[in-house]
C-alpha cells in the first residue's frame, strides 16, 4: 500500500517536502500529509535523502518529521474502521486496475488499493486464526498491563523489537487491532504500551537509510529516533489520564486505540515544534562530528523573480554536482588497492543524491520558465538541463566503475596484476583531469566559456591517446594468454565506462561552446514578471502563426 501511494504522488512527494522547509507550520502540515500517504519511517528515509543531498536542512528537516509521524496515525485511523467485508472489493479492482490499466499513476493506484484490501483480508484472517486460542494467548498479553511500571515497560519493549524487525509500525498497530478484535487484548491498558512503543520501533528504517550519508542525514535519523522516545515517555507518564478519557470518546476498543496514538501524537508534536532549535542543538551536541555538514543546494526559490540570478545559481549547482562526481572517482580508484566498504557506500550515496539533485533541478528550470525570459536565457535554460542530464550519466558510469572493481579483487592479490593496475590508475588520472576542467569550465563567474570548454575537449583527446594503447595493450595480453580472459572482459569494460563518461563531459562542453551559453552580470539583480503559458499557447495556435510555419 506504501509503495503504491508513494509511486502515485510520484514526484509531488518531493515538490511538497521542497515547500515544508520554507516555515515550520508549512514542515509539520505537509509532513503530515506525507506521513499519511507513506508512514513516518519511509518519510524520515526521504527527509535523509534530501539533507545528504543538501537540498535540506536539518532544521528544516524536524517540522516535517513531526508531521509526518502525525500523519502515520491519521492512517492507523483509516485502518481502525471495520472494512474488512470490503477487502475482496479492494483486492480484486487493485489488480485489475495494477494489471491492466495503460496509464502508470493509474496502475500505482490500484497497487495502493490492492494492498489496502490485502492489510484488511490480513487482519481479519489473524483475528479469524487466533479466536480459537483466545484463552492460550490471555495469560501472555496479561504481562503487557499498562496499568503498572513494568507492564508498560515490557510492552514499550516488546513493541519497539517487533517492530524494529519488521520496520513497520503501521503493521505492528495492526496486528494489535487484530488481537483486539480476537479478543486477547480486552482494554486500552493492553494495547497502549504496544502503540507507543511501536512508535520508537519505526525509526530503525531511517536508521538503517542514513548508513553511508553525511553526518546532518544521519542526524535527521536520530532525531526522529529522540522524539518517538520523548514522545513515548510522555504517553507513559500520562497514561492514566488516557485510560480514563479516551474511553468517553465514542466507538470501541480498536477506535479507542487509534485515537490515542493521535492524541499523544498531535499533543507531543505541538510540545516540540517551539522548540526546534533547541531540539537540533541537543542532536547536534549528541552526535558530534568533525566533518562539516554537505554543502547546502544553491537552488533557492527566493531567486526565481531575478532570471539571471536563478541561472547563475543553476550554474553552481552544476558545479556541486560535478564535484561529487570528482568525489566518487576518487574513491573509485581507490578500491584498486584495497576495498573499502565506506568508500563504496559513499559512492552509492553520491550517486542518489546526483539522481535527487537531478529532479529538483528540473523543478527550478520549470520555475524559471514562468517569468518573461530573454532569449539568451531561454537557451540557456535548455543547455543547463542537458548539462544536468550528462552529469547524472557520468553518476550513474562511476557507480558502474565501482562494481567493477569488486569484480575484479581476485585478481587484484596477484602479483601480475601490477601492470593492469598501473594501466587503469593513469585512465582514472586521465578522466580525472577531464572532470577537473569541467568543473573550472562550469564556474559562473568566468566569461568566456568557450576557451574553458576547449579545455574539457583537450584533456578527452588525451584520454583517447591513452585508451587505444591501452586497448592495444590489454588485447595483446590476452592474445598471448598473458591474461586471463576474463579479466580482459572487465578491463575492456572498464575502458568502454571510462569512454562514456569522457562523452558526457564532451557533451557539455559541446553546450558551452553554443553562442547563447553565457551570463550577463549587469543584468543579475533586474526582475522579470511571470508570463501565462496558456497566453503564449494561444498565441502560437493563431492562423497568422501557423501560416508562418
């Protein structure tokens, strides 16, 4: 159901948490749509997606987690009513609709339908199975009495486990559902210490997601981790005031249940949201690092009124993720000498945000379109896409290069490897320098792209000389079964990776050498209005345009 909610909104999702850090009530309103539509642990996994890519604070990071695991509960309230005659309904449209609907927002809704039916059929076919053995189950839920210190402690615990495994909170709630209408849990005592500590459970998703990233991502993980505990201590103290007045709210136990978790959700939110600096400060000061954060996007919606500006800053971006991409080669040529399970995760990292950095680009070009453009600035804006698109290639070849080389460490603790290495290394050096130049080539302040491109194209015509001797090199070896054939398979493909990302790189340079690639600092601070493309649409259909054609 999460899957499918996620692939519908598609690209929404992350155009909404682009506009939840512009003000914490926007963060906590919008994280708790998103908290609804995919649950708290995947939201908090994008949130560190996007701090790692640095398009993200971590200040403006924590409205949104706050809303977002608001928005979990408004989900387990959905999940509260009794539709379960209704899950065969669900089930079979999802599939037919998954199966063969042509459209792909379509076929993602029947998959979110078809995983709804499927979390009620489950439910009620858990409480069917576990009916019979009502009795067998009692004495074991009895321990987990909210009621008392250590019956809320063994369920906050227990809880938190399960949930931790399984990496849902949204299926331990549930599964606890389940057991109420069974029969097992038969008050709000029972089932309380199981919702509050599922809540802390949860965050071992995000957890896990900040492996590898920059040390603020990994701390949007901890801080979702440090408010699901403050948040379940409060409940804990505050529970006997939960079991005397949710129960005079209208519906059952599974109803009552639900509204709890909300409550204590929305009240502990609100008691954290003044506070988020504070709350940052604290993570900060728990989880101290040496490194500097990821260096911020320089795609700031504030420039959108001034054109040139926003492409100037367009630029930079450029520019950031070509040193990512210079980052990762490095790394790249360093696990010819030895693996390093950090370097690989980095890699991996990098190439996600390039991928992350890629779409918010294209948002901010779509925003620039909106105001009346020069003409040099409409094709420009065309060439800073293509730059974008080639530079999230060379990403995705320099992850290629990684996989390579764990392909390759049998070979690499021979001794007659030495000479394959040495060859590889002067490649790496070769397109390193390539990338060097490009990311010179790309900075905004220069004025004559043309001569920097010029140097992009040099230093590929220098790795093409290398290469083809190279190539002559490796087929000779293994012609005189020098080399083992296979690694002559790896090594070529190293070669034809090396080429491709020398391509893209010629690409760009391509576009900068185009007669409007270029910026006009006078015109930086002048505004320009919005223009409606429905005008302009209207325009170009008019006979007296067609005829011109």
């Amino acid at each position: 159901m999460t899957g499918g909610l996620r692939r519908f909104a598609g690209a929404g999702l992350r155009r909404i948490l682009s506009r939840a850090a512009r003000n914490p009530l926007n963060g906590l309103g919008l994280g708790t749509v998103i908290g609804f539509l995919v649950q708290s642990s995947a939201a908090t996994v994008m949130l560190v997606g996007f701090i790692n890519a640095g398009l993200m604070t971590l200040s403006q990071s924590v409205p949104v987690m706050l809303g977002a695991n608001i928005g979990t509960t408004l989900s387990m309230q959905l999940i509260s009513f009794k539709l379960a005659d209704y899950c065969f309904i669900a089930i079979a449209l999802g599939v037919l609709l998954h199966a063969a609907a042509p459209q792909a927002q379509v076929k993602n809704a029947g998959r979110a339908l078809l995983g709804f039916g499927l979390l009620f059929l489950g439910m009620s076919t858990m409480s069917t199975a576990i009916a019979p053995y009502r009795d067998a189950f009692v004495p074991l839920f009895a321990q987990i009495d909210g009621s008392t210190p250590g019956g809320m402690l063994r369920g906050i615990l227990l809880a938190a486990a399960v949930t931790g495994i399984i990496q849902s909170s949204g299926a331990m709630i549930g599964m606890t559902f389940a057991l109420i209408e069974a029969g097992v849990i038969t008050d709000l005592s029972g089932a309380f210490p199981i919702i509050i500590g599922a809540n802390i459970g949860t965050c071992v998703t995000a957890l896990l997601g900040g492996i590898g990233t920059h040390i603020d991502a990994r701390r949007s993980a901890i801080s979702h981790l440090l408010f699901n505990i403050f948040s379940t201590a409060v409940a804990a103290c505050a529970a006997p005031l939960f079991y005397r007045w949710i129960p005079l709210l209208p519906g059952g136990l599974v109803h009552q249940a639900a509204n709890a978790n909300t409550i204590k959700m929305v009240i502990t939110a609100l008691m954290v949201l003044p506070f988020v600096p504070l709350h940052v400060r604290l993570v900060r000061k728990l989880t101290p690092s040496r490194k500097a954060p990821p260096q911020p996007s320089f795609l700031d919606e504030a420039l959108i009124p001034a054109p040139e500006q926003a492409i100037h800053a367009a630029m930079r971006e450029l520019r950031r993720m070509t040193e990512l991409c210079g980052e990762s080669l490095t790394l790249d040529e360093q696990l010819l000498d030895a693996r390093n399970e950090r370097a690989v995760r980095t890699i991996g990292q990098n190439e996600k945000t390039i991928d992350a950095v890629k779409l918010a680009f294209r948002d901010y070009l779509a925003l620039i379109t909106s105001r009346f453009l020069s003409r040099r600035q409409a094709v420009l804006v065309q060439h800073l896409d293509r730059c974008m698109t080639e530079i999230e290639r060379i990403g995705d070849h320099i992850k290629v290069l990684c996989r390579l080389n764990k392909k390759i460490i049998p070979y690499t603790r021979h001794a007659f490897f030495g000479i394959y290495r040495n060859q590889l290394k002067g490649l790496y050096a070769q397109i390193n320098q390539i990338l060097n130049n490009l990311n010179t080539s790309l900075d905004p302040e220069h004025e004559n792209y043309e001569e920097m491109a010029e140097t992009v194209l040099s230093a590929r015509k220098g790795y093409l000389q290398k290469k083809d001797a190279a190539k002559t090199f490796i087929t000779d070896h293994v012609g005189r079964d020098e080399l083992p054939p296979l690694l002559g398979i790896y090594l070529n493909e190293y070669l034809m990776t090396f080429s491709k990302i020398a391509r893209h790189c010629k690409a760009i340079a391509g576009a900068q050498q185009k007669p409007f690639f270029w910026l006009k600092h006078s015109k930086l601070n002048r505004l320009s209005d919005e223009y409606s493309e429905e005008k302009i649409l209207e325009e170009l259909d008019t006979d007296e345009y067609l005829d011109t054609l």
